[in-house]
C-alpha cells in the first residue's frame, strides 16, 4: 500500500473513532442541534476557498443537487444530527457501540430489496449481534425506565435507520459529478442550514455565555477532522481498496471509541459491556464477510509485471 493510503486507513480509523467523544463533550454545554448545524456549516466554509483556489466551485445541476439534498438529508441530517441529538441522553461508549449495529440495518434493508441473501452465516452473525444488545442491557434494564433515556434510544436506532438508507441510495444512484470535495460541499452546507434552522426552532433557551470552550473547541474539531478530513480519507479508500477491506475500519471506530470514553469522560466499561462488544463486532463481521475481504488489493500495474 502506497503512504497515501496507509496515512488515509489511519485517518478513518482514529478519527471517526473520536467523533463520539467530541459530540458528547460537544453536547454538554452545546444543544445538540447546534452542534451538528455548526459542524456541518463550518465544513462547508472549509471546504469553499479550496473550491474557489482550485476554479472548482460550479453549479452542480438540479438533478445532482436533488440527489446530494437526498444524501444529506439521510446522513447527515438524519443519521450524524440524530446521533448527536441521542447522545444528549446516552453516553459515549453506548452510541459508539450501538452504532456498530448500522451494517445489520443496512443487510436487512438490502434483502428486503432484493440486493442481498439470507444464509445460515448471516443467522449466524445476527444472533451473536442480538445476544451483544442483551448483554448491554442485562445490568441497565431499569434505565429503561427513564423517559430521557428511551427517548435517547429511540432517536439513535433511527439515526441508524437513516444511514442505512442513505448508505443503499448511494449503492443505487448514478452521479454525473465525480467532484468529491464540490459534492461534500453541497451536502454539508444543505446540512448545515438545515441543522441550524432546527436549532433555532427547538431550543428553549439558547444562551451563548453558557457554552464552554471545551464545547466549542469539539465542534471546531467535529467540522475539519470528523467532517472534512475524515469523509474525504474515506471516500479516498473506497477508490484504493475493496469497499469491505474499508468496512473493517468499522470495527476499529467502536473498540477506539470505548476505550477514549472510558479514559476521558470516565464512562463504565464493564465486562458484560466488553462482551457485548466482542458480539456486535463478531456478528457484523461474519455477516458483512466476503472473500479476500483480509487480503491486500493488488494495483493493477504490479499485477501484470
């Protein structure tokens, strides 16, 4: 693998492996809508004078801008605004480890379609990932008794549902436009818009004196690394390696996550935690496994000297 790509794998694995801990400290001073819109929007800001600089800032088109509104709408909006709007109620370590479940949601969804099929592996995969959820709640259960915290619950598996979606319409749709940082810019500046108008109209208070620079700093952090950063080095992979070599990345994201929660904020790891965690991460694989899915991606040049 070229440095490019080593340097890219590290990016997505690290960063998006932070970004649950910066949306909670976010959300501690910070609402949560606002945290996501300023996220977003700052994004676009960032990435509008390298448009400009690089004579690549256009009008994409109203088919194009249809169907990056749509992806926004779905993964940024729906799946990263309520993420972070349930990690008001949840902690870090939960959602991260929860969040492990969306390839689950996004198999069902491709058999209900038609794009995949049921096996006894994927049966397999999908009661080692039910026992996880056990274990997470068998010490908790009684925290289901708090209405803040259902709530809290509720908004993530439909932030789930959300990147789902969003994750199959990209399977599916046929973009003209191949300009990564100029479509990213539409998506994150519809977001943001969009995140902010919510957090005008449903916040209560909004009170700038009491949002700390811890907060502030979490969501500057959120925008260049979680958004920017980490979305390009994505995207960047996807054209360098197989899309389920960049799956295992997942994977890295949640155990990096958990442990950052438990060193930093001081959340509770326990060992039906760990064990739910070896079991979500465990049924995902084996679900999302293909062949060669752990062997390097030979270019193509080197396989014909």
């Amino acid at each position: 693998m070229s440095s490019k790509t080593i340097i890219a794998i590290c990016i997505v694995a690290i960063v998006w492996g932070t970004t649950f801990l910066g949306i909670k400290i976010g959300v501690e001073t910070v609402p949560p809508w606002f945290v996501a819109g300023f996220r977003q929007f700052l994004a676009a800001l960032i990435l509008l004078p390298i448009l400009i600089y690089t004579k690549n800032l256009k009008w994409i088109g109203w088919k194009n801008l249809r169907i990056q509104s749509t992806l926004s709408s779905l993964m940024l909006v729906g799946a990263n605004g309520l993420t972070t709007v349930a990690e008001e109620n949840l902690t870090s370590s939960l959602t991260s480890l929860i969040s492990a479940l969306s390839p689950v949601f996004i198999f069902i969804a491709s058999m209900v379609i038609g794009m995949e099929k049921f096996t006894f592996r994927t049966m397999i995969g999908l009661l080692m990932g039910f026992f996880g959820v056990i274990f997470i709640f068998w010490d908790g259960i009684n925290d289901l008794m708090n209405p803040d915290y259902r709530l809290g619950l509720l908004i993530l598996i439909i932030a789930l549902m959300c990147w789902g979606l969003g994750t199959i319409y990209t399977k599916k749709i046929n973009v003209g436009n191949n300009n990564l940082f100029l479509n990213l810019f539409y998506q994150f500046a519809f977001a943001g818009i969009v995140q902010l108008i919510f957090a005008f109209s449903f916040s209560e208070t909004i009170d700038v004196s009491t949002w700390s620079v811890k907060s502030i700093s979490a969501i500057i952090y959120l925008a260049i690394f979680g958004s920017v950063i980490a979305f390009f080095s994505y995207h960047y992979l996807l054209k360098t390696l197989l899309p389920t070599q960049v799956s295992i990345l997942s994977y890295v994201n949640t155990i990096i996550s958990i442990f950052l929660s438990w060193l930093i904020l001081g959340e509770v790891i326990s060992a039906k935690f760990i064990i739910a965690t070896a079991c979500i991460i465990g049924g995902v694989f084996i679900i999302n496994y293909k062949p060669g899915m752990l062997k390097f991606k030979l270019m193509q040049k080197y396989l014909k000297r």
